[in-house]
C-alpha cells in the first residue's frame, strides 16, 4: 500500500487529528472509519482493521492518505464494542474449530477453543465473543446456538434477523403485559368514542395479509351545492393499548418497524395485539382512530376532523376480489357483496377524483416492477413472478396519502412536534448525471437545478411508451433522496405535499404510533411528552451523520428555543433518527433474504442462457435483470471482451477505447449464468451475444468488430487497468444494492389507508358529547394544494365539543 504523504501546513493539523467514528468492515479485509463528525470517511488497512471488528466505535489519527487520495488513519482505542454475537458457520481445519461469519464485513474467522459444541461441521451458528481480537490473534468464541443447516428451509431468514441486529424475541415483560390484556374490546373502552359499528366499514389488503391496520368506508356528500364525497379512513388504536414507555412500547420503540419476509414477519407489536385486539378483523368491535374527511370532485381536501370511535368491520376483502367488482359489478365477485358494492364505488369515485389532483399537483408516478416469490409448502421457490398492481391498490392508496396529510396539516395548525415523512429534493450531483443520462438517450427534457415534482412526471408521461420506459423511470427513481422521519418538516418532494406524516399503520410502524398520541394528546387538549426511550443503538454512524446534516433547523429557529424546547426537540430528533435507520435496517434484511433466495433458485440454472436487459452500469460491469426470471446478476467487466472500458458516471454507460462499443441501462443482452455465490448473494453472467441496442448512442454491438490491440496501451498496460477496475468493483460490489423505493407510494403496498364515510343516522363526533373531536378546514391549497389552516368541522347535527361547522 502506498500512503501519500501531504506535507502541507493546512493538512498537518488534520493528519495529528483525533477522532472518532465507527468502523465499516469490508469483505477484503479493509475498512473505514465513519466519522461521528459527518466529515469523510477514513480508510483502515487490513493490518489496522486485525484489531477492530466491524460496528466497533473507534478513536482514531490520521496519519496520511491513501492512493486514492483518502484520510488513512491509525486506531487508538476502541471506545465501545456493540458486538457481542456472530452468526455464521463451523469449519475444522487441521484440528481447529472456527466460525466463518456470514457477514463478510467481519474480516476474520472467530477461533472456538470449546470446539462446536453441539454442532457439525458446515451448520449455521451463533457465537458468543469471549476475546477481542488483536494485532497479531483472531478473536475467539464460544458456540451458544446451533441453528442448522444451511439449506434447512427458513434458514435464509434466521440468519438475516442476527445478521442484521433485527430484534426477533420479545422481552419477557413485553409479553407479560400483552398477555395481560383483554381478548376483547370492553364496555369501559367504548366511553367517550363515537359508535361507528353500523358504519359498513371494510379492510381491503392483500390474500396474505394478517394484521389490518385500516379500514375504509365512502359515500356521495354535498359540497355547497357541489357534489363530493364523505371518505372515512379508521386506523387501529394502538396507543389506548401500547401505553406511553410501557414495556410492550419500549420493545415496539427498539424494532420501529415490523420486518416483512416471504413466508414470514417479524412483528413489531406481540401477536396478541397485531393480529388479535388491535387488528381489524371482521366481525368483532375494535378500537380506532377516524380520519373523516370531505373530499370535492376535483380531489382538494375540503374539510377534515379527528376523533376516536369504536368500529366493527363488515367485511374482509382482497386487492383482487375489489379489482374485479370494479371491473364487473355483474361479476360473481360482485354478487356475493351486493351491498358493499355501492360504497365500492363511491370510493372508486373519491380515488378517481383524488388520482386527477394529483396529476395536478404534479406528484411523480413511475412504472416500476416489484416481484413476488412464491413457495411451496417446504420453503423451496417455485417462480419468481411481477407483483400484479390493480386500481384496487391505488384506490387504497389514495386514501391513505388524504389521511396522512391531513394528519400533516393537523399537527402543523396545532404547533405540535411530531414526526413528519420528509422527502428531500434531488441534489445537485444526482440531476447532472440524470441529465446527462437524458441527453444520451435523446430525450428532450429539461430539469432545473431547483426541479420539482412536476418536472420528474413530465418526463415519466413522455416516456411512457418508449421501449425502455421502465429503465428511464428506474433511473428517474435512482435519482431520487430517500424518505426519512424528523420533527422538521421540510415538504414531501416525490407525493408534491407541503406536510405529510406517517397516521395509516401503527401496528407495523412506530412513527405512525407516535403521532396517534400526539393527536390524541391535541384533542384532549393535553401536551404530549416522549417516553424515556433508548439512544439510537441502531442507528449507523454513517446513516446518521447523512440524516443530521440533510434537515437541520435554522440557526434562528434554533436560538430562539428555550432549553426545555430544544431538549424535546433532540428526544424527537432521535427518535426520527432511530425509525428512519431501522427501516432502512429492515428493508437491508429483508433483500438480503430476497438475494438469499433468488442465488438459491438459480443454483439450478446454471450453464443456461437467457435474454435479460441492463438495469445498472458501475466502473466494474454491468447489471443485467433477465427477462423471464426478474433475477439480477452481474456481467463483469472482464466479460465485455479484450477492449478497455471506460465508465462514463454521467451518461451511465461504459465504452470501449477501440471499438467505440457502449454499454447502457436498457441495452438487451443474451447471457450465460456463469456463478452463483450464496454466501456473497451474488449471481455472475457471461456475454453471450448483444440482441439490440435500444436508447444508445455509438456502434451497433452485432455488428462491432472483434476485440483488437489499440495503439498506446501495451497489453501490460491494458491488464493493469482491468486489475484496477475489477480492484474497485470488489470495493463496491458488495454494497451495490440499487434502492428503487422513496416513499411507499411509489412502491407496491399500501402508503396509507383511506378514510371512512360516516351515512347519514350514524353517530358522528358533532353528536357526541364525549368525543372532543376537533377538526380543521382545508381552503385553496397553494401549488400542491395541500390543506391549508382554517378552521371548520363536517357537522351532521348538533355542535359538540371541538367540532365546527363547515361555511
């Protein structure tokens, strides 16, 4: 390794800096020190990283850079070690036991002195650490788990849920007090809730679902002497249940969210309320809380108000039971629910007219592919197939994203804190390589350097019917920031909203929990203080310095905070940081299960051939999703033929020197599957011919001459460059995982669930006393016409506490 010495006086003080970070191990052997100061990362060689583990927090120097040019740093001291346990598996050599951790960040073999207990050779464990390792000794273990083989059916699951911290056993006082609840609703929790039991209330969620956030009932109302609709969205109650730093709310806090795997879900609340006293099962009551809302026929947020109530569900129904009473109100389908059909429609009606504003606030709506694998009865994959996404989906989905604005709004108009789903515009880098991108495929649009939402569907509309419509929009989407939670609320760039929260599911997401309170809280008239909960544990120092400086409040706002105001600040600043690092937690393990599988399933396609399309393009290959299996594998640049390429970030492509050939996203390929890694969740292709060249500039691959010796690179030279090239995929590779998600809305599953219509003679919050309902009016919107703060109530009757009656 060469270190390049910087004998500058400006650097001098830097290279004699102490500081602190947390170690990222790679699966070479070297690491990086993610600094807590948000500055960049320092680079650990693999004789630095002997003595640390991955996740250790680390007091560092830096003594110089490396031949990149980055910090390298010498450790001083470990300042805490987060790990205690690794899984992974039994290997004998000469004798000696060891654990191969299965996450390949961990860059040593963990020596078992005790030998492997009650394992056998190749079988998956769980070791305690007993000895850190050092300069010159591997860290040592004892087996405390034995798991089973690595092809036992579920096994993919059960390693993913240690590798990735994800919590999977709940504590015993957690359990202890759900087990204390009731089965059932009780007379005493119905007081002071508006009966909504004769409201023909219904879930609408997919054939596998277990736990039912949500339920949605609608009906025509007038407007004025408009016409509009009445849209009713009741969520489960899980803060009467799960009460404020209890012990079911701390385990709850410590997940943030429910895990999702095929065939399995981790849940965040005990089984007992996710699929029993807080799920909306039908026929049976169940507590909720209501988001009542008037909607116009032009989709604008009229009027709005919040209330508990106590429902009962009058029935269960499936994305594709309501899809095809939508498409056929003559249908078998629709014959067995002859008196739900009305309201079916009614809410066709409000998604239709909730879809046409939100073309208007220009909201981006891209056409990607999610896909589903489906299993037998032993765990083994049958076929990989597209998730099938019907107006059913985003009937619901509309609903849910009026409900969580309007519980935005609701928390803005009271001055509240309260976690908001904030979603960052692009930044300046990402637009230049979009532009680009465009430009090589000829696309004629423009994108300003402050771009909105807008923008992004425009282009979306006008490439919907190209061939390479999906890779364009797959791109547009790469472009994109993640969504994250913060009591700042900064706007939802993707959705065009100025406010919008997570209200729709607080069985399977904490923030969603949270905001439950922070609303009840506002109608009761009370203040709302967060529990004494943990510091983020999970939280990754490099998730966490990114998220500190994309929403910081200004320095006005923040000197003119008292301390108390900036205490309760930091409490939901952490909180925010801990949910948004635990969902991205989960998403983690829940692809890494996804890859487990799908290098499973193609084990048995090995030596085949297949047509597949470019879906990614790095400095070190291109990724290539085939066609007919939706599996994605690599094509390494060393495949591409005996040309140098050169990888061209803005245009996304490689291009050979000599032959002028480019490779693209949407460019078609015959390939080869050449390898299947199941430890590394990779899968390799070979080039086995180019079939077209759809969106790309430069010689037609059939027709490029074969592979010559160009003139000013020796084959030394050409050889050098490739082992640099494929030194830097070995650097990236393993953390290449494009994520294609910004927000739920854009992605299958629900974002959040609509609002249910109450009919004229059921009880409404205007006409009970104990309600305290509070509601808000939503005038004209400004340009994303999200509601504004006027003050209003839908009134059926006589005033109640809290309520208004609309003008």
């Amino acid at each position: 390794m060469y270190i390049k010495k910087n004998t500058s006086r400006n650097n001098s003080r830097e290279f004699q800096k102490e500081i602190e970070g947390q170690v990222q191990g790679h699966r070479d052997g070297h690491g990086f020190v993610l600094r807590s100061d948000g500055q960049s990362d320092i680079y650990l060689p693999p004789n630095e990283m002997r003595a640390v583990l991955h996740q250790d927090k680390v007091r560092v120097r830096i003594i110089g850079q490396d031949r990149k040019g980055r910090p390298e740093g010498h450790v001083l001291e470990i300042v805490e070690r987060p790990v205690k346990q690794l899984i992974g598996r039994l290997l004998q050599e000469s004798g000696v036991w060891l654990l191969a951790p299965e996450d390949k960040r961990f860059g040593q073999d963990v020596l078992l002195p005790q030998g492997p207990g009650e394992g056998k050779s190749g079988q998956v464990v769980v070791v305690a650490l007993t000895e850190a390792p050092a300069l010159y000794g591997q860290p040592v273990g004892k087996v405390i788990e034995v798991l089973g083989e690595v092809d036992d059916p579920g096994m993919e699951i059960e390693i993913a849920v240690r590798k990735y911290s994800v919590p999977h056993v709940f504590s015993a006082d957690c359990l202890a007090a759900a087990e204390a609840l009731p089965d059932k609703v009780m007379a005493k929790d119905r007081k002071g809730r508006v009966d909504l039991r004769d409201v023909p209330l219904v879930t609408i969620d997919g054939e596998d679902a277990r736990d039912f956030d949500d339920a949605v009932y609608c009906e025509s109302a007038k407007i004025g002497r408009a016409k509009g609709w009445r849209l009713l969205v009741a969520i489960a109650d899980v803060s009467h249940y799960v009460q404020n730093g209890n012990a079911i709310d701390v385990d709850a806090y410590d997940r943030a969210t429910s895990v999702y795997f095929p065939r399995r879900v981790i849940p965040m609340l005990p089984e007992k309320l996710s699929n029993g006293l807080c799920s909306l099962n039908p026929k049976v009551d169940r507590l909720c809380l209501v988001c009542d809302m008037l909607i116009t026929a032009d989709g604008d947020l009229h009027a709005y108000q919040f209330y508990p109530a106590v429902m009962n569900s009058h029935a269960r129904l499936t994305y594709t039971e309501v899809a095809a009473i939508l498409s056929n109100t003559r249908g078998p389908e629709a014959a067995q629910r002859a008196d739900l059909v009305p309201h079916l429609l009614d809410l066709h009606g409000v998604y239709s007219a909730l879809l046409k504003a939100r073309e208007a606030r220009g909201a981006v709506d891209f056409d990607t592919v999610e896909t589903k694998i489906v299993s037998d009865e032993a765990g083994r994959i049958e076929k990989i197939v597209p998730s099938q996404r019907t107006q059913a989906h985003r009937l619901i989905e509309e609903c849910m994203l009026a409900a969580n604005v309007s519980a935005g709004d609701f928390i803005l108009h009271n001055q509240r804190l309260a976690l908001f789903r904030v979603h960052e515009k692009p930044s300046i880098e990402k637009i230049e390589i979009l532009r680009a991108y465009l430009k090589a495929l000829a696309i004629p649009a423009s994108i300003s350097d402050h771009p909105t939402a807008a923008e992004f569907q425009a282009i979306a509309k006008a490439t919907h019917d190209r061939p390479d419509a999906l890779q364009v929009h797959t791109m547009l989407l790469r472009s994109m920031m993640q969504a994250m939670y913060t009591p700042e609320n900064i706007g939802h760039f993707g959705l065009a909203y100025e406010a919008y929260t997570h209200f729709t599911s607080p069985i399977r997401r904490y923030p969603d929990l949270l905001l439950h309170r922070v609303i009840k809280a506002i109608l009761a008239d009370k203040p709302y203080t967060l529990p004494a909960l943990p510091t983020p544990g999970e939280a990754q120092a490099k998730l966490a310095k990114r998220l500190a400086e994309r929403v910081t409040a200004p320095k006005s706002a923040q000197a003119t905070r008292s301390r108390v105001a900036q205490a309760q600040m930091q409490g939901w600043e952490a909180a925010g940081l801990h949910c948004s690092a635990n969902e991205r937690r989960a998403d983690e393990a829940s692809r890494d299960v996804e890859a487990w599988l799908k290098c499973k399933y193609m084990r048995d396609y090995l030596g085949e051939e297949f047509s597949g399309t470019v879906s990614a393009v790095t400095s070190f290959g291109l990724f290539v999703t085939l066609e007919t299996m939706y599996v994605e594998g690599l094509v390494h640049i060393s495949e591409l033929g005996g040309d140098y390429y050169r990888f061209d970030e803005m245009r996304q492509e490689l291009r050979g020197e000599r032959t002028g050939v480019r490779y693209t996203i949407g460019t078609r390929m015959q390939v080869q599957v050449s390898r299947v890694d199941l430890d590394a969740r990779r899968i390799d292709f070979c080039l086995v011919q180019e079939e077209s060249k759809e969106g790309k500039e430069g010689k037609d691959l059939a027709a490029a001459p074969p592979p010559q010796r160009g003139p000013g690179r020796s084959r030394a030279a050409r050889r050098t460059a490739a082992l640099l090239q494929q030194q830097e995929q070995e650097e990236m590779v393993g953390a290449f995982i494009p994520d294609t998600r910004f927000d739920e809305a854009l992605a299958f599953g629900k974002v959040g669930k609509a609002e249910q219509r109450i009919p004229s003679g059921a009880k409404t919050a205007s006409t009970h006393k104990a309600s305290g309902a509070q509601a808000v009016k939503a005038s004209k919107a400004s340009k994303s016409k999200s509601p504004s703060r006027a003050s209003g109530a839908a009134k059926a009757g006589k005033n109640a506490a809290g309520s208004k009656k609309i003008k």
